[in-house]
C-alpha cells in the first residue's frame, strides 16, 4: 500500500496541490503548495510563501494528511475558501 501511494507522490510531483492536515480535536489545518522533494520515507511541500513541510507516505495512509485538486476552491487573504 505504501509503495503505491509513493507512486502517486511521484506522479504529482511539481504540480499545485491543498494538503489538509488533520490535527486533535477535529481542527484542520491547510497548506498550498508543490511537492518539492521526494525520499525514500518523506516527501517535502514547498508552499506559496516559500515555507517546507514534510510528511511520511503514512500520514496519508492513516488519513492525517489529504491531498486535494486545484478545483473549487481559491486563495484570498491567505485564507482558503471553498
């Protein structure tokens, strides 16, 4: 399972993407940017505003992390609207 969503890591490298971070107590937190470094056990998001996140394949897996398409949702005041 691991190995496939690597693939799709792959696969959407360099491209604009919304991560959904999913923290305790049901708040989310968003980042929008492009994944910009992939290892063997991580992968890095480079944001708009030049700030790095990483994240294992597994926070994917458990769903702690989403990753979103650049549809139906837009960028104002550094806040994400949908």
């Amino acid at each position: 399972m691991i190995d496939k969503i690597k693939k799709d890591i792959v696969s959407k490298y360099g491209l604009t993407y919304k991560f959904k971070i999913n923290n305790i107590r049901n708040k989310s937190e968003y980042v929008v940017g492009k994944i910009s470094e992939i290892y063997d056990r991580v992968f890095v998001v480079k944001s708009d505003d030049d700030k790095c996140t990483s994240f294992t394949y597994s926070d994917l897996l458990t769903g702690n992390v989403e990753i979103h398409e650049k549809m139906g949702w837009q960028i104002k005041n550094n806040k994400i609207k949908f």
